[in-house]
C-alpha cells in the first residue's frame, strides 16, 4: 500500500504542476499579440488543466477509476504538450515540458 501511495503522491503533484503550467500558458496565449493563432493552444490549455484536476481528484479521494482517468489525462497532457511544443513563446515551452512530464507519471500510475 506504501508504494501505490508514493505512486499517488508522484502522479498528484505532476498533475497540479501541469494544471498551474497549463493556466499560466492560457492566460499568457491570450495576450499574444494574434491570440487567434494560438486558438488550439488555448483550448488544450484549458482540457489539459480540467483534465488534470480531474485526477488529481480521483486520487485523492482513491477512486476505483483512478487508473483510467489517469490513463485519459496522460493522452490529453500529450496532446497538449505537443501543441504547446510547436510554439517559441517560454510560456509554452514550460508548459510543453510539465504536460509531458505529468503524461509520464499518469502512465506510470495507471500501469
């Protein structure tokens, strides 16, 4: 129980640093000079961080489709972080790094 625990804790604090990176990259694509460009970006921001903060519930409170819901935020943190990745602007490129660090703990949680 120990190790689904730290497993837990892992996967929980990538997912609320994604959720910040995700919201800090969203609010930062709306200020863009053509935010409109950056229309895919937002979204993703916006799917990433719910989604994120989605499992990070689902663990906390042990629930039995945690697994699952960890295995649907790691496909959205790619996503994301693939878009994000496309971009110049720091702000993506952070946000870029943490989706795919949190896509990686959610893999590994869920397996």
């Amino acid at each position: 129980m120990c190790f689904v625990k730290s497993l837990y804790e892992e996967c929980i604090e990538a997912c609320r640093e994604c959720l910040e990176a995700c919201n800090h990259c969203f609010d930062k694509c709306l200020m863009e000079e053509d935010a409109g460009m950056m229309a895919e970006c937002i979204r993703l921001d916006r799917e990433c961080a719910e989604m994120c903060g989605f499992a990070v519930q689902a663990m906390t409170r042990n629930s039995p489709y945690a697994e699952d819901i960890c295995k649907l935020c790691a496909k959205v943190c790619e996503a994301c972080g693939n878009e994000c990745s496309l971009h110049k602007h720091d702000h993506c490129q952070l946000c870029a790094e943490s989706c795919f660090k949190c896509a990686e703990a959610c893999r590994k949680m869920a397996s």
